[in-house]
C-alpha cells in the first residue's frame, strides 16, 4: 500500500476515534467514576449492544492507528529492506492479535459467557 | 571540526533546547503516542479481566483504583489531550492549512511553516493537557 494512503487511514481513525473515545469517556462521568466501575455497571454496558459496538470500532480504529504509528517510528530510526519488512509484518500483526484479544472480551461480556 | 566530533547521534537529535518548541512538539508527540499504545494495550488487558467474573474485577480494581493508579491516569489524560490536539495541528499542517504562502528563501532562512500559528498550536497542546490533567485529578479525587 502506498504511504500516502497509509497516512490518509493514519489521519482517518485518529478523528474517528477522537469522536468516539471522547464519547467513551463521557459514559463514565454519567455517575460517579467509581460507582460508573462497579461490576454491574460494567457488565450492563458491555450487554448494550450498540455501545458494545462502539466499543469494538475504538478498538479496531484504536489498534489501527497506534501500531502505524509506532510503525512510522520505528521506521524513522532504522531502514533497510529486511528491517522495513519485519516492523511493518510485526506491527500487523501485533495490531491484529491486540484486535481478537479486545473482541474477545466484547463478544464474550456481551453474550453472557461470564 | 571533523566529522566525527559533529556526529552527536541520537543525544543530539533529542536535544530539545537546539531546535525550538517544534523539536519539543516533535518528542512530546512521539513520547505521549508510544505512552498511549501501552496504555492502550494494558487497558485491553485490564477489561478482559471482566471474563474472571465479580471476584477477578474487583481484585484488579483494587490495583488501579489507588492514588498511584489515579495518578497514572491523569497522566495518561494529559498524553491524550496533547497527542490530540498537537495531531491536528499537524495533520492541518499537512494539508497547508497554517504554514504560510510560498516565498523565495532569503536570509536567514526562517522556515515559513515554522510561524507564530503553529507556536500556538503547539503552546495550547500543552495547555490543555495540563488543565484536562487537572480536570481528571478533580473528578477522580473529588469521590
């Protein structure tokens, strides 16, 4: 993929995730922050479906838009065909054992399996 | 001067006081970027221990929920106040919003990108970050 496009993606889930984090954020500040950490609490927002959801998309556009970004740095220090190889296949796949990690919990909270 | 005295590596491409607030912004965001993937990830970590059932959560609640952890956390507020609004002074800078118009390099070849509306932008970065960081200690300090 050219890097220009990769920036482009880069650009796009930095907004996106701005937009829903801060949403995120403010679900905690609807009670108490601790009381809004409370087992129950916790539970009933992952069996929300559409805040699970969201929940899922942070983290997809999160995971996303940090293992480039940590790509990009680590391509700034070094270069060489191997090395630009090896960063950019680890920071995938890292991105997508981080992915079905977190998809892991949202699926699971949120069909009850707990 | 030979060449080898002017090599300063990476001690003197990370010295911030050379380069102005830019090379400051350049390091911030580097720093507060890499902060937040951790944090990102040993969030992911933290909330998959929902899957241990009541018990488990609150063990690790125990863990974060301390001065220490409230403390972490409001500077993980900071990193992400700054790392944002410093992101879209540059994701504005690449799209030639803010760098000035082009113009014939003439002594002493001031940077025309490097003007007084990205000073700003980088000064209100900080700015924010401190005062969500306050904000954060506030509502978590506050209960």
């Amino acid at each position: 993929m050219r890097e220009s496009t990769i920036m482009k993606i880069h650009y796009g889930t930095a907004l996106a995730a701005v937009a829903l984090v801060a949403v995120h954020i403010l679900m905690r500040l609807t009670q108490g922050f601790a009381e809004s950490l409370e087992y129950e609490n916790v539970l009933a927002n992952y069996k929300f479906i559409p805040y699970a959801a969201m929940l899922e998309l942070i983290l997809i556009l999160l995971s996303v838009h940090g293992f480039n970004g940590l790509r990009v740095i680590l391509l700034e220090l070094k270069q060489g065909r191997l090395y630009e190889k090896a960063v950019s296949y680890g920071c995938l796949a890292a991105m997508f054992g981080l992915i079905a990690y977190g998809s892991r919990t949202i699926i699971m909270t949120n069909m009850g399996m707990v | 001067m030979t060449q080898d005295e002017n090599k300063e590596g990476i001690g003197g491409m990370a010295n911030p006081t050379r380069y102005g607030i830019e090379r400051v912004a350049y390091w911030l965001m580097r720093l507060s970027g890499l902060g937040l993937l951790a944090y990102f990830v040993a969030h992911i970590y933290e909330t998959s221990n929902i899957l241990r059932g009541q018990v488990g959560w609150n063990e690790f609640l125990e863990l974060t929920q301390t001065t220490g952890g409230h403390i972490f956390l409001a500077i993980v507020i900071g990193m992400c106040v700054f790392h944002t609004v410093n992101g879209v002074r540059v994701m504005l800078g690449h799209g030639g919003v803010g760098v000035g118009k082009p113009a014939r390099p003439d002594y002493p070849y001031d940077p025309a990108s490097q003007n007084y509306r990205h000073k700003i932008g980088i000064y209100s970065a900080i700015l924010l970050a401190a005062i969500a960081m306050m904000y954060g200690m506030a509502v978590m300090f506050g209960e």
